[in-house]
C-alpha cells in the first residue's frame, strides 16, 4: 500500500517552511485502505514513525519529542523501578498499557489521554523538524515499530484531528512574538528582576534548566514536558527578556546584577531530591503536555481520577 504520493490540498495555509509537516499531510491525507495496519516511516530530522491499526492512527513517535513513557517517568508520576518492572513482566506485543492499570499505577482514562497527547506531540515534533528531501517514506523499522506502539492510543485517532491539532500548534509557535526553533536554538538565562513573583509554573520549571548548552527539545526529555509546552514557553521567556539566544548574548554581552539581588534563585529553588510530584490529571495535562482550556475543560467532565 501507498498513502505518500497523493499531493495534499490540506491545510494551504501552512507557512512555507513548515515543509516538514506538508510531508505530514501527503502521508496521512489520503484515506488508508478499509483495515490496512502498519508503521510507516516518516524521513526527516528529527522524522518519527506513524503506527496505522485498522486505518486509524494509534502512535506518532519521534526522536523530537519524549514518548508516553517519558513523560511519566521523567515527570514522577510513575516511579522508574515501577516502570522497569512493568517492562519486564509486559506480554510478547511489548504493550503494556494494561499492565500499568492492573498495578493501579495510573487511570485508564488519564493514561489514554497522555498516550494520545504524547502521539499529537511527536506530530508536532516531526512538523517542526526538516524533512529530509532524500528520504522516502516508507515501512518502519520493526524495532522503530515496536518503540512507538509500547504504550499506543487503543482506539486509535482520527487523521484529520491529529492534522488539525498539529497545524493549530504551529499556528500558535508562529503567532508568538519571538520564536525558537526547538532543535537549534540554545538559550541562556538573563539576569533580570522578574514581574511579580516571577513565571508562571510551568516557564518556572522550564527556566530553571536553561544553561547556554540545552535547546527545548533537551528540556522536554529531561523533565518530561511536551516539546509543545516548553518551546511555546521558551518562546514567552524570550519575548519578556528572562532569557537570551545563545549567539545573542555572545554579541552583546546582558547587563549583570549583584549576585541574589534579583531573587531569582528563590523563586528557582529545585525540587527536594526524590520528590513525586501529585498532580491532577487536568494539571498535569496543561502543564506538561500544553492542552488548551477547552481540552482542560472537557477532560474535567470526563476525567477518572487516580486513586477515585
């Protein structure tokens, strides 16, 4: 089967260099065979993998973007040794969703919603990447394959939605004032009074491990945020001065404070060693996986807490 050579008439729009998410819509545009099942690969840097069940899609993994699993391990809402031994006991398909919900690890509600936003995620990842022009979309590699389905969307996802969302995020990176390229650019912290009581959770979050070597890509790995949430908040850091591209401080050097005058260490204070973090399902959501209000609110209706 063939769904990449169909010209896509989706989404025109879409700013001109945003080729990498054009290769998107050529490869998820037209409608997959009644029932066909399969990865394919999508070329580009970062690129990522598209997991087709019964014409639906059920996982979008990317290099670019932290997966499901990250997500819950890097965020502390799933312990790492929990993690391992779920591995560890998962069945021949390597899925192991079920698994997670039997040890009452997490909801079966609130971990669809995180597998699904993880898959809209790697979209976004592979839309703002480069698409590679040499690269022919095609089969995935089976252990490719077997990464993105691990924790896959059951029922699967509609490809218009999973466009739609896609292009509305890269909507709302071109409207910000000052844009980051999330693969690229690395910033550095600016030494400035903040307004109030400094940014508001989750740019603290993100602020905190800004250091000059890192771009939004590292910080949404490292923490367990979406690549969504932490560009778009790299992005407002950087319209309101708190932090500097990297090549920008280097040619004008930012004006330096006496040390602790600005409070900023305070308000940065890291997290105590080893901490879990409790969070809501509907925080945890728009925090980390930068969900609108909309979403919050309809998830708020449907929500199955943990624990209830």
């Amino acid at each position: 089967m063939s769904i990449s050579g169909t010209t896509a008439t989706r989404n025109p729009q879409v700013a001109p260099e945003r080729a990498a998410y054009r290769r998107l819509v050529r490869l998820l545009a037209p409608p997959p065979e009644a029932g066909f099942s399969g990865a394919l690969a999508v070329p580009g840097e970062p690129g990522g993998v598209v997991r087709i069940t019964a014409g639906r899609v059920t996982a979008v993994a990317s290099g670019g973007a932290p997966d499901a699993a990250t997500i819950l391990v890097r965020s502390g809402r799933i312990g790492a040794g929990e993690w391992a031994a779920v591995c560890q006991a998962g069945d021949a398909s390597g899925c192991v969703g079920g698994l997670l919900v039997d040890r009452a690890l997490i909801g079966a509600r609130e971990l669809h919603l995180v597998c699904r936003a993880a898959a809209l995620d790697a979209a976004f990842a592979i839309a703002m990447g480069d698409p590679a022009d040499g690269g022919v979309d095609g089969p995935a590699d089976a252990l490719d394959d077997a990464e993105a389905r691990r924790l896959a969307v059951a029922e699967g996802l509609d490809r218009d939605w999973l466009l739609g969302e896609t292009e509305r995020r890269l909507r709302a990176v071109e409207a910000q004032p000052r844009r980051v390229a999330p693969f690229a650019d690395r910033l550095v912290r600016a030494e400035v009074v903040p307004y109030g009581a400094g940014p508001a959770d989750p740019r603290r979050e993100i602020l905190a491990h800004v250091d000059g070597r890192s771009t939004a890509r590292d910080i949404a790995f490292r923490v367990g945020l979406s690549l969504y949430a932490v560009t778009v908040g790299l992005c407002r850091l950087l319209a309101d001065g708190y932090v500097a591209r990297t090549s920008d401080a280097a040619a004008e050097p930012l004006p330096r404070r006496r040390r602790g005058a600005s409070g900023i260490n305070a308000v940065l204070a890291p997290p105590r060693a080893g901490a879990r973090i409790p969070v809501l399902p509907e925080r945890f959501l728009r925090d980390r996986l930068g969900l609108n209000e909309t979403q919050i609110e309809q998830i708020r209706k449907s929500a199955v807490r943990v624990g209830s």
